[in-house]
C-alpha cells in the first residue's frame, strides 16, 4: 500500500524495535510477516478495531490505549486456549499526531509484549482525517483441533467464571459520573478494571481437555452465556439454556460497597461489558479438578449455574425470584 | 471486544455468508479464527488499512472498494510467492451508513473470493464519528522457507516487471484532472488500473525458487526498486545499486499515448504509485526460464536493468542520458 514517506521512518523508529523479538516479522521490511504455528497446533486468529470517541476518548495515556488494544484480542485468544505467538498492528493517525504519543504508545505495546510472550509481526501505517482508528490482529497456537469452543456445553455442565464480575461497567459508570459514594480506592480500582483487562491466558490454556465450552465475557455475562446457549444447543432443535443464580456471581470489595449503595446496579453487573474473565463450562465429575486449577492458579474459579435444556437463561435474583434483565448486553461500539 | 446490538445482525447477515467456505472460520461465531497452513508450508500474513479521504473518497462503488483492499492486500501475498488462504476484516462504518452500502460491499468481497480463492475468516465491525476506516489481513501459504524475498538480489541480476507501469499513476491524474487529451477509452483503462489493482498471484507462486528477490510495486517502481536494493546490499557493507532503462520500462497503450503527448510523464510513471504489478530479480542464467513463464502466463515480464554492486539506483533515459528522478515515491497515505 503506497504510504507517506513519513510512514517508514515511523515504522523504523517506533516499530521496528518491537519486532525485533519475533524473527518472522522479518525486520518489517518485506511485503508479507512469515507466521507459522509450532508442528501439532492450530493458529488462532481474532482481531479488533477501537476508535477514538467510540472505544476510548484520546486523553488517556497512550500507553493504556496500546494495552487495551492488545489485551482485548489476548482474551480472545485466552477463550480459544490459544498461547499467543504474534500480532499485526494498523493505526489510523491524525497528521498532528507527535512523537511523544506515538512513543508512549509503543512503549505500552512493549511492555506488554513481554508480559504475554508475543511479538509484533508486521502491521499499516497511515494517516486519517478523522479520529484515530486502530486495529490488532492476534494470533495464538492451541493443539490441532482442541480449542475452547463456545458451542459445547451439554445440559447438566456447570457455568463457571473467573475473577470477579462487574468491575469494568462499574467503573465505565464512574468515568461517566453515574456512580458516587465509593472509597476514592475503590473507585480507581473500578476505573482500573474498565481501562485495562487482564486477559486470562494462563487460564485458557489450562481449560484445554477441561472445558466444553468457553467464552470471554467482552459485551457482558449474560450476553456471552447467551452466546454459549446460541452456540451449543439444546437436547432438542433449540438453543441450550442455563440457569444461574445472581447471589453465586463473584464480586470485588469495590463493586460490593457500590451494590451496597445501590441494590440495583446488580442489573449492570449481569448486563455490563467489559470484565475480559472468562465463562466456561464443566461436566460435573470434573469440578474437583476445576477446584484445584483455582488453587493451583491462585484465581477464583466460581461455579455461578447450570446448563439446562432449553428456555433460554434463567437469572435468580438474590431474594430467590426470578430476575427480568431489561437489557441482555452492552451497547457502544 | 463490546459490540452495538445491531453488530451482530449486521455481521449475520452480510458478512456470515462470506465465511461460509472457511471451515476455520467457525461460522464467525467464536473468539476466533482457526487456520493452519498445509504441511511444510508457512503462513504469510500482510494487513493494510485504507481510510476514506485519503486512499479513497468515498463515492466510489462500495464493492470497488472492497476489493481495492483485499487485492492490495493480495498484491502483498504475491510478492512473497504466497497462495492465498483466508482474511480477516476490520470495518468502522458512520452510523448512517445503510444496508445497500453494505450489500454492494460485501458482495464486491464474494466476487474477489471466487476470482483469487481466499476465503473470509472472521473480523470486527465497529461504528465511528468519522471516515470509514477499513482494514484487510490477509493468510497466504507458501513453502516452508522459499518465500520471495526482498532482500536476495544479486550483482549482475536481471531485474524485471510484469504488466504495464505507470497505468495506476496517470489514472489518479486523470481523476485530479491533471492529465487530459486522451481518448476516452485509454482515459477509462487508465482510471481502471488505480481503481482496480490486479494482484499477480499466479506469477508470484511461479516466481518461488526461481527469482532472487520480489516486491509489488506500490509506492512506484523507483522507490519499491530503492526497497530491494536497502535490503539485498552490495558487495561491500553499502546498500545495493541498479541500472535500470527508461526505454525498457514495459507501457500500455494507454501510457504510450499519454507519452507521446507530454515525454515530462515519464518520470511520474517511474516513481508513480499503485502499479501493483511485481519487480523481481533473476540471476542471468534463468532468463530463459523467465521467458519461459511469460509464454505460460501469457503475461510480459520484461527485462529493464541489471543489479549493480553499489551506487543507488541509476536511470538511463529514453535519450541515453542520466535521468534524476525529483522524487522516489508516492506520497499519499
């Protein structure tokens, strides 16, 4: 693609050194990065774009924006299984864009390409008008023909998460100034939680062999167990169904003090996107072995339903009624 | 990564249909793609970004679009002697844009699926305040190890190109109305050339193990020539040089005319981007293999230069003298 002349230059100073480590990346001098997964796995491939004003506003670090962007594809990855090996990275800057950010930018790329073990491949340089667009494509290995799937799950299967549920759209909710009365600690731990996942990719890769099915949770849980339930069937030609019980979903200390406050925000909790843990499910007799993952893994790995045969997803809410949720997902983008 | 409500129809409904020839596509249903090379081959993986306003206006056919950016895209995978395998998509569309917009989109896609035999593996479609920001990253294979390179060109290398140059480069003039006094067929086939690039697949694959070096001329035949000759070096610890032909340089019809009107053009067809054809080097003793391949192809492949051992590139002139080139390369993007 012809390119500004700019462009090389950016790419030699910025770029370039990222590379460095992932010898199929070729320097980034040639037409194409050579990616080849290691003999006896698949490559998995996921990818995701975030605009300026849509996925993020432009004001925050760059560094944050670099590593939102890279982590939102390594919990793809980490849903699959998949150990990552490499990425693409396109970026649609405004001319004005200064060194200072772009360096900044990289520099969080850097650091979390040796936080998750994976190398920049190649990727596209270009000017834009308007906002910022950017894009990553990951790809990870996982052993032929073993990857987490979410169409799986068989009735009776236990409903798993990770971690604690909730955290980003509370904290998307305190960036809007729609929630008050935290501890400033709490709140930040929040807005921490919304601005950088933490893509569970020990924990995928263990799911392998263990799992039916497994997900993570991106546009909110009950969107993402209904796209399990879409994906995997019920005893009949319908989709699956799950139950779970709203008193069993796991919460930080923070998003406990904010339901204190406000019993009803346990509907953006279940409705909220944002958490980038992972929802899995397990055939009964295995839960001692999901049990010693947790403790081997040092994460909560809570057991929130159950997979049942059809009609759809059943929320018990924590007084023991049933729980209408208004809205099944999150909603920007 | 969250999605508006209306991403998931809107995917189902244009773009699912897409990804029905790729297994490893999973429907576009899961976290991500899978794609494994055959046996003994490597994955080429290239990605462009085209941004309206810059690489496009916008009021051209939706499904001209698509495929200018899977078939530079492609035009990359050439160049590495690769055969194309699947592609992810990363669309960010204004919110107003509607269904026909998109249909006439993805059906420019489906009809470059057939013609060059890739299949779409999955993607992402985001909404943004600005212009449409669109990205391709396209999966080839090729033999393990023999991917063309840029960077294997030989002192006493015959360079050559395919097709015709400098086509793309006045077909932008005539859009800007820099350029008049054609016949209106010429002027067409011109404006085809830089709206339509013609990726040379069949010629890359043909090219592994027989040519020294490769690229696909994108930024104009001088600085993608200039690419090849950064990488390969010289007999000594300089960069390589070259000695091409003003006169060898392979033209169409279309370009002879434009010529004969105004000889000063020469120059933006030798540094004009969006040829999209490839430049390749030969070592002398496979000539006959290379005329060979054109008879195949029924494609010209014409000798313009030699590789020198250092001293840049230098350009004889139709009249016999040194032609100095005012500028290497395209500058847009």
């Amino acid at each position: 693609m012809p390119g500004h002349l700019g462009e090389f230059e950016r790419i030699a100073r910025f770029f370039a050194p990222l590379a460095q480590g992932f010898p199929g990346a070729l320097g980034l001098t040639d037409d194409a990065a050579l990616i080849t997964p290691p003999p006896g796995r698949d490559l998995a491939v996921t990818t995701d774009t975030m605009v300026q004003g849509v996925h993020f506003m432009g004001d925050e670090p760059p560094g944050l924006i670099a590593a939102k962007l890279l982590r939102v594809n390594l919990s793809d990855l980490a849903a699959m299984g998949a150990a990552p090996l490499a990425y693409t990275l396109n970026i649609a800057l405004p001319a004005e864009t200064g060194d200072d950010w772009l360096r900044a930018f990289a520099d969080g790329l850097a650091a979390d390409q040796r936080a998750f073990d994976i190398g920049l491949a190649g990727g596209d340089s270009v000017s834009t008008p308007g906002p910022v667009c950017l894009t990553v494509t990951a790809m990870g290995s996982v052993e032929t023909g073993r990857a987490l799937r979410r169409g799986g799950a068989q009735t009776g299967d236990i409903i798993y998460v990770s971690g604690s549920i909730g955290d980003g759209a509370l904290g998307l909710r305190l960036l809007r100034g729609e929630l008050a009365g935290l501890a400033q600690e709490q709140a930040d731990e929040l807005i921490g939680r919304y601005r950088l996942p933490r893509p569970r990719i020990g924990l995928g890769a263990r799911l392998v062999g263990l799992a039916s099915a497994a997900i993570d949770i991106s546009d909110g849980l009950a969107a993402d167990l209904g796209h399990v339930l879409e994906c995997s069937g019920g005893g009949g030609a319908g989709p699956a169904g799950a139950e779970i019980e709203a008193a069993a979903v796991p919460l930080s200390d923070a998003a406990r003090a904010a339901l204190a406050g406000d019993a009803g925000l346990m509907e953006a909790i279940l409705t909220g996107g944002d958490d980038y843990e992972l929802l899995f499910t397990v055939a009964p007799g295995h839960a001692g072995r999901v049990a010693a993952l947790a403790t081997d893994l040092a994460m909560p790995l809570t057991p929130i339903g159950r997979m049942t045969a059809g009609g759809g997803l059943r929320v018990v809410g924590v007084d023991g009624g049933e729980m209408v949720l208004r809205r099944k997902g999150w909603t920007h983008g």
